[in-house]
C-alpha cells in the first residue's frame, strides 16, 4: 500500500524531505494530516535536522481538504486535527520550506501558508475557495492577514478567488517564483541554512516568529469555535458542501 506521505532525511541527516504522496490530487484528508503531524513530531527534535522540506508528487501540490470529511459527522475532528498541525508548523523552530506547483487549494493552501518560505511555481494557482461552498477557511482567515495584511487576505478569503504563483511573491505571500520550486527550496536551504548551526538556526527563528506565532495560536481558537459552533450550525454551509459533493448548484436560504 503506497502511504499518502514520503518521508526521507537527506543532505546527510541535515534535510527532512516530506512528499504529499497521493497525485495528482493530494488531497489533506485525515490520513494525510496524520502522517504529517506524525513525521514533524518524530523528527523536530533531531538537532541534525536544518531544515524541512515539504513538496507534492505529481503536476499539483493539493486541490484541498476532503470536502466529505466536512459534513456534520466528521468536521470537528478533522478541523482540530489539521489545526494541531498547522500550528505544530507555524510554532517550529526548524524552518519549513514548501514548494508549490500547479493547484494549491483550500487546506492544502493552509497547510502550505504554515511553513516559514513558500516558493511557488509562476503559474501555479493558489486560493481559498471555501466562500463558494459556503463555508471559511479557519487556519487561513489567521494566517493570510498577517502575512498580505488584513486588506489584502480579506480580498482573497471573501471572494473564494485563486492568484498565480507570480501574484503571490508580489502579495508577499510566497517568498520566490522558479520553474522548479523543489530545486528553488533546495538551493536555498543549501546556500542559506545547511551551513549554520542548527541550535543557533532555531533559536533565530524562534526570535523572529515569536510574535506571529503568538498571534496565530490566539487567534485559531476563536476561528474554530465560530466554525464549529455557528457556522455549521446553518442550513447553508451544509448545503454546501452537500452540494458540492452531488456536483449540483447549491440552493442557498441565507440561514
């Protein structure tokens, strides 16, 4: 059985290289937020370890979240699961850097906002387009404004719309544009991070991210109560997601 996620270490134990391993959808399910939250927390505390690199297998890093694993029965669960590992990502001293090509939607997008540096193919296309199912992205409501500021993040979380990979470096959402985003990643952990010590490296990047992750932290708990509590408490963010998965129109009551 092939798992949804390949981990190896690499550049002589200084590289944990993780793959969204299931093409060419990657879709961030339960089984795919386990296996990375179980990878980040079985190596992080290897002091060898300079650096994360998260990428996809196949022509897209992730079309989203399951939307079945949304509906009433299941989205609790599945939305604190992917919150521990947002925040175990936002909270790591060891710096993550992602690499994106092609679709990069909805909690894979969250999943890829987590990491440190995002380096992105020019024409990848990057959204959260949960508006359109009548449901909010939590993890990225937190984390877009501090990244684009409140403006700029309430454009894209409101209107559901996608930007391209060159977009997102001009909206300081991702740090470079490459043809090859894996190879951008590796060329830089090999010039920027592979050369320093690992102990001074994290307590750096604790020094910088201190603040933001406080912030984040704060401010997903109250996200996911509003989530979890009033949104889908309505007719409409059932309907659809409903919807959605019987690929008809929705039929909205505004309740």
């Amino acid at each position: 059985m092939i798992g949804p996620l390949k981990v190896s270490l690499e550049a002589d134990g200084r590289l944990l290289h993780l793959s969204l391993n299931r093409p060419k959808a990657n879709i961030i399910d339960a089984e795919m937020i386990a296996a990375l939250d179980g990878a980040l927390l079985e190596n992080l505390a290897n002091p060898d370890i300079a650096t994360v690199l998260l990428d996809a297998h196949g022509p897209h890093f992730s079309f989203g979240a399951s939307v079945e694993e949304h509906l009433p029965d299941h989205f609790t669960a599945m939305l604190r699961s992917l919150h521990t590992l947002i925040l175990r990502m936002v909270e790591s001293s060891v710096p993550i850097l992602v690499a994106v090509r092609g679709q990069c939607l909805g909690g894979g997008l969250e999943v890829a906002l987590a990491g440190h540096l995002l380096f992105v193919a020019p024409d990848a296309n990057l959204g959260q387009p949960e508006m359109k199912l009548g449901v909010f992205a939590p993890a990225a409501s937190c984390l877009l404004p501090n990244l684009i500021g409140p403006q700029r993040a309430f454009d894209l979380l409101i209107s559901g719309r996608s930007i391209s990979g060159a977009q997102a470096v001009a909206l300081g959402m991702a740090h470079d544009t490459a043809a090859d985003p894996t190879h951008a990643a590796l060329s830089y952990f090999e010039e920027h991070l592979k050369p320093k010590s690992t102990s001074s490296l994290r307590c750096a990047v604790r020094a910088a991210r201190f603040d933001y992750a406080a912030r984040v932290r704060s401010k997903i708990t109250a996200v996911e109560r509003l989530y979890i509590d009033e949104l889908m408490n309505t007719h409409d963010a059932v309907e659809g997601l409903e919807a959605f998965i019987a690929k008809r129109t929705a039929q909205w009551t505004h309740q």
